[in-house]
C-alpha cells in the first residue's frame, strides 16, 4: 500500500493570509507600497501646487544669496589686503553677516586684478555688494514670513497676501509656474535696483495683516547666513 502525503496545510491552505488575500486587498497594499515609494522618489510631485511655488520661490532666493555672499565676501577681503598693502588700520567688520575668508595667497593674486583701481574701487564693490546682501537676505525673510505658520507651504490666502504686498496681481486659477515666475521675476528686478524700500514696504504689509518671524524663520535665517 502506498501513500501520498499530505497537503501542506500551512502553505496551501485557502485560509493562509497570502492565498486567501483578496483581490481588492492586494490592489491596495500595492497602492499603499507605490505611494511610499512615490513619497521618496518624488517627494514634490505630491506636495500640491502651494508647496512647489513655496520652495521654488525660497530656493531661488537661495542661490541668490549665495552668490551676493560670495561677492561680499570678495570684496570684504580685498578691502582688507589693501588696507594691509597700504600699512593703516583695518576697517570694522560688517555687523551681521558672516563669510569665509579666502587665504592671504588666494587674496594676493586676485585682488589687484578683480579692483585694478585699488582700493577706491574695492571699496565702492564692498558698499555695493553688502547692500545686494542685505535686499537678498531680507527678501529671503520676507518669503519665510508669509509662510504664515511655518509648514512649508503657501495655502491659497497666503499667497493672496504675498502677492499683494509685492504689488502683483493675483489669480487663483493661475498655473503654477506663472505664478513661481512672477515672484522670481519681482526679486530679481527688486535686487538689481536695490529696492529695499518697497520691500520694507511689502513686510509692512504682511505685519498689518498678522504676520510675524518666528523663531523657525530667525532658526532658518540663521542658517542661510552662516
């Protein structure tokens, strides 16, 4: 007499949770599986539209700043050289605002040939240049500041209010890249004027309507500047 074995009753079973899963089950946790992976390789194609004009806007205003720091910085060491070449005092540091310095090597080579008027010329790019900082960095705090309470996005009334106070007109059925290039476009005509004026004029604005810096924009302002 022969015998078969058995079914595996642990494997086969219809009562096992993978056999007995039912389709619309697996369908989601499939959905559930493709979402998460969706969040982390795409994590912006899922943040609505506020969000993308939010960080867009703010990391345009970013590489700005790192380049007026740049600049500043330049200019701020060469200032310094001359003053070295020349035997007299150093001028006061700027207040505020922080750098590396290059090495004195690196300054020797390149400051005669970034300011071949010397110092008269290093000096009007150290005024010209810390004031392009300081629009940049304040325009930096003014986007952080109509993020009313922090969460990284632009609702629907915040960016009504952002809109008005940088004189723009603002419709709510607008797609969202006109809407991210006329905020990019206002920075940059605002800080090749150096309109620090209409800007100051902007945040006045916002604070009239409840709008304040909070500790998570000071946290972030300093963390751009340093």
């Amino acid at each position: 007499m022969s015998f078969r074995p058995a079914p595996d009753q642990t494997i086969c079973s219809e009562d096992h949770p993978l056999i007995a899963q039912r389709p619309e089950s697996r369908l989601l946790t499939a959905g559930i599986v493709l979402t998460v992976l969706m969040c982390i390789l795409f994590p912006g194609d899922l943040s609505g539209r506020e969000n993308t004009i939010f960080q867009q806007f703010t990391q345009h205003i970013g590489r700005q700043i790192h380049r007026d720091k740049q600049a500043f910085a330049q200019a701020n060491n060469c200032v310094s050289w001359f003053y070295h070449k020349a035997k007299t005092t150093p001028p006061p540091a700027a207040q505020g605002i922080s750098w590396n310095a290059a090495p004195a090597s690196q300054r020797e080579v390149d400051c005669p040939r970034s300011y071949p008027g010397g110092m008269d010329e290093a000096r009007d790019d150290f005024s010209k240049t810390q004031s392009l900082l300081s629009v940049s960095l304040t325009f930096y705090e003014f986007a952080l500041v109509a993020d009313r309470n922090d969460d990284a996005l632009y609702s629907p009334a915040e960016l009504q209010d952002l809109f008005r106070a940088l004189s723009l007109s603002y419709d709510d059925r607008g797609l969202t890249q006109k809407q991210v290039t006329a905020l990019t476009e206002r920075f940059d005509s605002w800080c090749r004027s150096r309109n620090m004026d209409a800007l100051m004029q902007g945040m006045s604005d916002l604070y009239e309507r409840g709008y304040r810096v909070t500790p998570s924009d000071r946290a972030e302002l300093d963390r751009v500047m340093g």
